[in-house]
C-alpha cells in the first residue's frame, strides 16, 4: 500500500509536468515537531524534508501545484537531572507527504500558500533510555495522515526560495492519548517546517 501511494504520488507530478506550463525543482529543509496529545509541550524533535515539486501560474497572481517529500515528525522528552524519575523518550515517525496547495502572490516575490497534505507513514519508532522500546510495549501508529497547512515563500534569488509552513493534522497519528485533543482521544502530528526550494530549468 505504501509503494502504491509513493508511485501514485509521482504519476501524479509527471501528469502535472506534461499537462501544464510548469516550474519544477527540488526541496530541502528541516522540520521541528511535536505531537499534541502527549503532554510534551513544544517543538523539541527535529526532522529532515526533502522531496520534489511542481508549480505553475493559473492567474496573474494565483499559483497551483503539489509536491512529494519525505518528511520526519515525532516528539522528544530529554532526561533532566532535576527530575529523575521522567525518563526520555523520543518518538520518530518518517512520513511521504504529497501536499497539494494554492498560492497567492504578494507582489513579485513573495507568496502566502495554503493547502492540504496526504500522507503515508513509512516508519515508526520510539526510544527511552534504555534505547529503543519493544515492539509489544510500543504504540500502534496509524498508516495515514492529513494535514491542513499555510505558509508563507519569498524568492531571495531568481531560482531559490524560502519557505516557512505551519501544519496541523486532523487525523490521529495514533489512538493512544494522555489529553483529549480536537474532542478525540488521539495524538496529532503539529509541524512547522523551514525549506529551501530550489527551480530548475528556466
């Protein structure tokens, strides 16, 4: 099922990159994460992002297009000697997300995004200070996610631009839950990503 998702993904670009008068490139940046739910507050777990995309203009000032990418999320809990008897943990979860969002250009460089993101977890994994936790003892983590995000680009040079996201999901990345969060017993993957998309081509 995952391979499925991960191939769909890519016939989908190539089907965009045919179709349309298009920009495309690569992505590289990082995410900090967390999980609401878990009772560990703040965006304490980095994560790599990388991926492809594709975009074109279907306005004067509109922008259509989507991307593939893998992307780490998770949580983190570092041991404090203040107190002991918290152990660490850190949650790790790698996901294929296949964002698919509209743009609105600002003026010639800069561009507000929203958008929604498909995604397939394809690993899991939690650590505490003992290393990794068996698999009987872990969590059962869902396959799929869904994640609303906005963010905001800005083109510092004629082929490279910044961007900055923020994306919540809506579906429980796993039923366990020490809050009740979104009026669901679940944890939810809250990321804010920083990434640098570089065009190729023209």
């Amino acid at each position: 099922m995952k391979r499925i998702v991960v191939a769909f993904g890519f016939l989908l670009i190539a089907n965009f990159v045919i179709a349309q008068r298009f920009d495309a490139g690569i992505i590289a940046g990082f995410n900090g994460t967390q999980v609401e739910g878990d009772n560990l507050k703040g965006y304490h777990k980095a994560g790599i992002l990388a991926g492809l995309f594709v975009q074109t203009d279907i306005a004067p000032a509109i922008v259509a297009g989507m991307e593939i990418k893998y992307s780490q999320k998770g949580s983190r809990r570092s041991f404090d000697p203040k107190q002991p008897d918290i152990d660490k943990y850190i949650m790790r979860l790698g996901y294929i997300d296949i964002p698919l969002f509209m743009a609105f250009r600002t003026n010639d460089r800069s561009m507000i995004i929203g958008g929604i993101a498909p995604g397939v977890l394809i690993h899991s994994k939690e650590l505490n200070s003992d290393g990794e936790i068996p698999e009987p003892d872990r969590q059962d983590f869902n396959t799929f996610d869904l994640q609303p995000f906005v963010g905001f680009q800005f083109d510092f040079l004629e082929h490279a631009s910044v961007d900055l996201r923020f994306a919540l999901s809506v579906l429980p990345s796993s039923d366990k839950s020490e809050t009740n969060y979104y009026f669901h017993n679940g944890l939810f993957n809250n990321v804010i990503s920083l990434a640098l998309y570089y065009r190729l081509g023209r």
